[in-house]
C-alpha cells in the first residue's frame, strides 16, 4: 500500500481499550505526544460498537487492546478483529503474570504486545512499526 504526502499528513486514528482508567489515559496520553488521534473506550464491548460504527466514517488504523478485562476480554476481542477487522493492526497489553496469554494473542493475529508496565521508549519503537505512516520522521 502506498501513501501520498497529504495522507502521511493525517493524523492516524489509534483506539485504546483498557478497563483501568489510568493506564488508559497514559497509553492515550503517549500516543497523542507521538502525533496520533486517540480514542479511547473502558470495555471491550464498547470498543467492538465504536469500532464498527465508525468504520465507514473514520476507520481506526491501530489498536491498543489490554487483555485482562472484565466482561469480554481482550482474548475475545482480539478474536473479533481477525474475524471483522484484520486490516487493522493490534498491538496488545498485560501484565507480567499473563506472558502465555501475549504468546497466544500473537497467535490470534495482534501485531505486537507489551508487558506493563512499560517503557515509554519501548512503546514508541513498537507503535512505529505496527501503526506505519503515521508519526513524522524523527
């Protein structure tokens, strides 16, 4: 796929879904200082219905997904999207305790995962190459 200057020049869309509404807000937060346009939902649900509901309008270019939620979890989620969405490129989240669950996630079609807590440095390397053509050259 390739890209015009006016479209490299359009902030991004990325989608966080994360039930702790700290860690969210950071990941949010993180991404925002990196030049992307944020969304952010507290339950995998709600970011199912966002997620097709703008899909026409204005399509999410990346997810950032925690695994442990309550409700439907980020497993379930992650399910989801390969089946409805798997043009958009998930990068997802968890704890130290659940390195299975992240080895599983990857199986399951996300593009990257990180341990929390997590380096900011870290998650800016990783973003840029799962979310390509959305943070200026630096």
């Amino acid at each position: 796929m390739s890209y015009t200057k006016e479209q490299e020049s359009i902030p991004r869309r990325i989608l966080v879904i994360d039930h702790d509404d700290r860690a969210r807000d950071i990941v949010c937060e993180h991404l925002l200082k990196l030049g992307f346009s944020v969304a952010k939902e507290d339950s995998g649900i709600s970011g199912l219905v966002r997620i097709a509901h703008e899909k026409a309008r204005a399509p999410f270019d990346g997810l950032v997904l925690e695994l442990d939620m309550p409700v439907l979890g980020g497993m379930a989620i992650l399910q989801e999207m390969r089946e409805r969405h798997p043009e958009i490129p998930v990068l997802v989240t968890a704890t130290p305790g659940q390195i299975k669950r992240l080895r599983e996630a990857m199986n399951l079609g996300a593009k990257e995962y990180l341990v929390k807590p997590f380096d900011a440095e870290l998650f800016t390397r990783k973003c840029r190459r799962i979310f390509p053509h959305t943070l200026g050259s630096s």
